[in-house]
C-alpha cells in the first residue's frame, strides 16, 4: 500500500507539473532552452554526463520530486531553438531518460518604487503633500515613489467604497471634519462607557488621540480641505472606544472585536500586550472565541 501511494503521488506530481509548463507556454508562447528531465533511478549519478552529452552545460538536481533534473544550456537564450528541438527529441530516445518537461518562459517584474512622474493625483487637502507613504515624492528625504502605491489603487477605482472599517481604539473624534462624512455611527459603540457614543476622553497630553489618528489615516475625507486623506477615503469609519480604562477584561475584547459582525467588514486594532521583551501574552477563551466566531459565521 506504501509503494502504490507513492507512486500514485508522483504520476499525480507529474501530471500537475506537465500541466502548469503547459499553462506557462500556452500564456506565453515562449519555450527556452532549459529542460526539466526526469532521469531514472540507476541513471541519476550520470545525470552531468547525460546533460553534456546532448549539449547542455551541466545538470543540476531539484530538491523536490523524484529523479528531476534541470538541464541548463551554455548560453542564457530567450527562445527555444530548431537545435534544441532536436536535441530533446535526442533525450526522450535516450534510456537513461524516463520523462523531458520543456520549460514555458514568462515575465516575473520586481516589486519595488516607481517613477513618480508616472502618477498624477491631485488632491486639495493641505497636508496631502506632506503624507509621504501615500505618494513619496522625496518631500521625507525618502526615495521618491516608495511608498504604498495607493494612487494605482485609486485610479482603478479602489477608494473603500463600501467598505465599513472599525477603529478599535480609545475612541475616534467623529466630530472632526475630516471624519464626520464618513463616520458610521451605526457600527460604532463605546465599551468603557457602555454608551453608542464613542467619543475620546481627551487628556491635557493628548493621550487619548490614538483611535482619531488611526481613523484618520484610513478614512480621512478626500478634497475637502481640510488635514490630509485617508487611504480610503471613501470607506466608512466605526468607532469602538474599549482601551480608555483602568485594565482590559476579556469580555470588553471579545464584545469590541465581535461587534457588529454584519456592518463591519475590518476590525483594526493598533494595540496589544506590553511590548517589553519578556511578556508573552495573547488573547484569552472568550475573545478566541470571538475570532473564531468571525472566520465560521
């Protein structure tokens, strides 16, 4: 029963394999000169002298599979040629050689920064130009264009409409401006005061400012004005106000991340056990209850 199922899982990982460089071929309609052979079992010492007799440079053994080999050519070439064509056929007829894959070439483009000459966004807000994660124009003594690549989004029409987003948080402003548009007051809710009103409690520092700023960095109205712009500007905002007492309790967790279910589509929480390099802390039963609650229903 061992042998037959593992036989059965490489006939399976051979036919998936064929089928994908298939797929890569037809997509491109391009083939190269480097080949996936499968060498039999008492071939596989000879597999550089295999390689270099039908003209490849060298072979050299995959990791996964059963007896695969990459046979790779002297020279890097785009494109199959009527040579390497011949030589394939040579290698099927070959007895060491039980199965020859050719290799489909297609593009891979590095991730990275653009040209920012490449992007035209015009927004009327005044700190947009200094909100350099959005678009980098150097304005941070950062590399232009590295940055989110949320203006590709934008022009796709990605903006976060109809998207509802919960800050859970010390509460958000939804007084302010630049949120009062976009504020979906029938999402939010205030768990330390156990009120619909999730506005902060602020303090002569500023402390409890953290939710509105996080509000603001996602759902900021765009064009009006006024601060800056939201990376989805266009999203609605629910504030769920659960930091701003003296300790948190797993039910005031559970009840904050399982609010609302079927308004809201993210729960955002920039917050979580003390950092100090010795606390190993995490969610406890009813809050992991809630999570699980979120993926099943």
């Amino acid at each position: 029963m061992r042998g037959y199922s593992r036989y059965g899982t490489a006939v399976g990982f051979m036919v998936l394999l064929n089928a994908l460089l298939i797929f890569a071929t037809q997509a491109t309609g391009v083939l190269t000169d480097h080949l996936l052979v499968q060498l039999h079992e008492d071939a596989q010492g000879e597999a550089h002298q295999v390689a270099t007799q039908h003209g490849f440079q060298s072979a050299r053994k995959l990791p996964f599979g059963d007896g695969l080999f990459h046979f790779y050519p002297q020279e890097t070439s785009k494109r199959r040629s009527k040579r390497s064509a011949r030589i394939k056929q040579r290698l099927q007829k070959d007895r060491r050689v039980k199965n020859v894959f050719e290799q489909g070439g297609f593009n891979r483009q590095k991730r990275g920064y653009r040209n920012i000459n490449d992007i035209e966004v015009n927004m009327s807000d005044p700190l947009f130009t200094k909100q350099w994660y959005l678009i980098n124009t150097g304005q941070a003594d950062g590399t232009p264009g590295l940055d989110l690549n949320v203006a590709e989004a934008w022009e796709l029409g990605y903006t976060g409409k109809g998207v509802t987003i919960a800050i859970m948080d010390d509460g958000i402003d939804y007084l302010h401006p630049d949120l009062a548009s976009n504020y979906n007051a029938d999402a939010s809710y205030d768990f330390s005061s156990n009120d619909p009103f999730p506005f902060p409690r602020y303090t002569d520092d500023w402390f409890n400012s953290h939710g509105t700023r996080c509000a603001g960095e996602v759902s900021a109205a765009a064009n009006n004005n006024i601060c800056g712009v939201g990376v989805a500007y266009n999203s609605k905002v629910a504030g769920i106000r659960m930091l701003d007492q003296p300790f948190m309790t797993d039910i005031i967790e559970a009840s904050s991340i399982s609010h609302m279910p079927q308004v809201i589509d993210i729960y955002s929480a920039s917050w979580g056990p003390t950092d100090d390099g010795k606390t190993v802390d995490g969610p406890r039963e009813l809050t992991l209850q809630a999570m699980a609650d979120g993926v099943n229903k």
